[in-house]
C-alpha cells in the first residue's frame, strides 16, 4: 500500500499512534461523563420529570441515547467518508461537535436538554469513530493490522479508563475557586475538562495526520452483508462479529447506569467506582496490543471465541459481588476477556472488509459496539428491579451466545467478502 509516509515508532505507524493519542484525549473528556451524568442527575441540579420513570432507568437511557445516536449514524458517515475519500476532515469536524456538546452540559438543568445534547454527542462520535478506524485499517496490512488496532484501540482506552477516575476526585473535591471565573461545582469543571479534550485532539489531528494517497472516492452504493456467501454458512462473517461485538460490549455497560446500587451493594464512595469502572478499560488497554499482535501471527477467531466464552463466569461473578475488591478483581479479568475480543474481530473485519467499502463495512462493528454500550445501559436500568445479579446473568448468556455464534459463523481462514 502507498502512503503519504510510513514514519514508525516502536515498530508501529505513526499515524496509528497519533490517531490513539488524539482518541485518548477525546475518550478522556466523553468518559468524564460515565461517573459524572449519574451523579449529576442525582444531585438534584436536573429539575422536572420524565414522563414519571425512576431514576436509574432515565439515568440508563441517559447514558444508552449516546450509543443509540452514534449507532444508528455510523453507518451513514462511514459510507461518507468512503464516498468522499476524506477521513481526516470527518475526524476533525467530530473533534469540534465534542468540544462545543461537552461543553453545554454546564448548562444542562433539563432532562430533555440533557437528551438533546447527548444526542449531539453521539453524532459527534459517529463522524470521528468510524473514520480514525477506516484510516487505522488503511494504513494496516494483514500482517500488521491486528497489532496496530491493538495499539489504537489501547490508547483510546487509557483515555477512557483515566477519565472516570480523574472525574470521581474532581467531583468530591469541589467546588473550586478559580481566577476570573470564580467558584464553580466539581460538576462544571468536569464538564469543562471534558470540552478541553477534544480540542487537544483536533489539535493533534490536524497537524500530523494526513489520508493516505491511495484512499480514492469510491461512487458504490454501501454494501453490508446479512447473508453469508460462504458456503456452508448462514450469517455474514462481518455482521456475525458486530453480533459477537455487540454481547460483549453490552458487558462494560452493566455497571454504569448502577453506581448509586452498586455503591450501596459494597459500601462504598464514588471513588471506588471509579477504579473499578477503569480497572476493565485499562486491563483492555493493556492486553489489547499484546493479543493484536498475536492474533496477526497465530489466527482472529481463535482468541474471540476465547474471549467470549471467559467472560461466561467473569460477568456472573461481578452480579456475585458484596466487596468492593470482588468488583475490581472481576473488573480487571472481564478487560482480559475483552481484549481477546476487541482487536482481533476489528482485524479481521478489516482483513474482510471489500476496497472502497472499508469505512462502512467496519462501521458494522463500531455499530455494535455502541448498540452494545446502549442496550447494557438500558438493560441495567430495567433489569435491577428483579435483583442486583440479574442483568449480569443475562451479560453472561448472551456472551455464550456470541462465542457459538464465532465458531460457527466466521471462517477460521480470511476471506474477501464482496
């Protein structure tokens, strides 16, 4: 493949370093609101009703509206981005949306200003997610490409692992008086922290990343397969992996709509919380270069079907939970798991995905993924009312759902898939 330049750093492109970094300052400021919107609901400052639902269901679709938008929008501006040719500027033009949403959540005092703006933010993600991927995949080979969606994928994470750990200590230790603006909430400088994230990722972006020359316009229509053309299979290996996506993802979820529970469950703070909502991303973070890169030697499939059906007893184990250090051992063993998932079924959708097609057939899986975090949210936030375990119990079916569904459905070898 030619490229605009093929700089390395510590043997990975340094474009997919640069496109993690700028995706670690921008899941800082998105992951800020995980730990921050439940409290921020809770305390009182969101006035008026919802249609009389409780609050941990609002607090769950709150947080599930972001994954709903951008799910529904990816696959729109993934084929965008393919029929235009231009990754780089839909990255940027989402860095900008993130800046100005994450800011206006100062001024979020309605449910359905809330909505609105995690609306907005959730569009914001379709038009950054789905083109940092495709450029990922482009610069990528079959060789590599399992490695550097580790490396991308691992930075991403840090930022979404340190946000919610950062926001706990900045939300219990305001109200801060700063010079000129004067006292503000821990909430405000939450959300201004958050608004500061992505410009930092704009920053990056636009200076030292560039789209590779061989990415032309392609005039397709957007082909995504439901129906396998392999013979002997029903489900397209590519819409299998969303699937397989999906159930796993669903899994990070089931504890953010929770944290008052949960909270109460462990006797515990919201800094306790914190560390074991970011005890999975950064377990995720780590691992996943390291099973990237084994994957692009030793085979995808192998470590997914792995992955899925080790999370099986992980997730059951967090709804067993009643200390606090149960919660974060099981956290950390669940980003395991997750990570034998995560980066091998983005490899290989993108060993799969068709020329041209790239941005809207790996939008199948970015699509899931956020489907995935929505449905986990929503689920949580209905199912707690039958007992603390039960949407764990129905994380871990649905992860051996997803592991027979790999097995069976997706081919061992890589195939092109028209």
């Amino acid at each position: 493949m030619k490229n605009n330049y093929t700089k390395q750093l510590f043997g990975t492109d340094t474009r997919v370093i640069i496109l993690g970094i700028a995706r670690m300052a921008d899941a800082v400021g998105n992951s800020f609101l995980v730990v921050v919107l439940p409290l921020y609901i809770a305390s009182g400052q969101v006035k008026g009703d919802l249609f009389g639902l409780s609050e941990s269901l609002i607090t769950g679709i709150v947080i599930g509206l972001f994954g709903l938008v951008s799910s529904f929008c990816q696959p729109l501006t993934g084929r965008l981005s393919d029929k235009l040719g231009k990754r780089k500027f839909f990255v940027i033009l989402g860095l900008f949306l993130f800046m100005i949403v994450n800011f206006l959540y100062s001024f979020a005092h309605s449910y359905l200003f809330l909505l609105l703006i995690r609306a907005a933010q959730g569009i914001a993600a379709a038009l950054t997610i789905t083109a940092t991927l495709a450029l990922v995949s482009e610069v990528s080979s079959e060789k590599n490409r399992g490695g550097n969606m580790g490396v991308y994928n691992a930075f991403r994470l840090i930022g979404f692992g340190i946000g919610p750990l950062v926001s706990g200590v900045l939300v219990e230790s305001g109200p801060y008086t700063l010079p000129v603006i004067g006292t503000i909430s821990g909430f405000i400088a939450a959300f201004l922290i958050a608004a500061l994230a992505p410009l930092i990722s704009l920053i990056l972006v636009s200076f030292f990343v560039k789209d590779p020359e061989d990415t032309k316009p392609s005039s397709e229509g957007i082909i995504i397969n439901f129906k396998s053309k392999i013979p002997g299979k029903i489900i397209d290996p590519i819409f299998t992996l969303g699937i397989a996506t999906m159930f796993m993802s669903m899994g990070f979820a089931l504890l953010a709509p929770i944290e008052l529970e949960v909270n109460e469950r462990l006797s515990q703070g919201p800094f306790l919380f914190s560390i074991q909502f970011s005890a999975l991303i950064a377990s995720l973070a780590i691992f996943q270069p390291i099973i990237g890169k084994a994957s692009d030697k030793y085979g995808r499939k192998v470590f997914i079907v792995t992955g899925l059906i080790c999370l099986i007893p992980i997730v059951l184990f967090e709804g067993m939970s009643t200390e606090s250090w149960h919660m974060i051992v099981s956290r950390a063993l669940h980003g395991i798991s997750a990570a034998m998932v995560f980066a091998p079924a983005l490899a290989l959708a993108g060993d799969l995905a068709k020329k041209g097609q790239v941005g809207a057939q790996l939008s199948v899986l970015t699509v899931a993924f956020g489907l995935g975090i929505s449905l986990g949210a929503f689920l949580t936030g209905f199912a707690i009312r039958f007992g603390f375990a039960v949407p764990f119990i129905i994380g871990s079916v649905l992860a051996g759902i997803g592991a027979i569904l790999v097995y069976t459905q997706v081919p061992s070898r890589h195939k092109n898939v028209e």
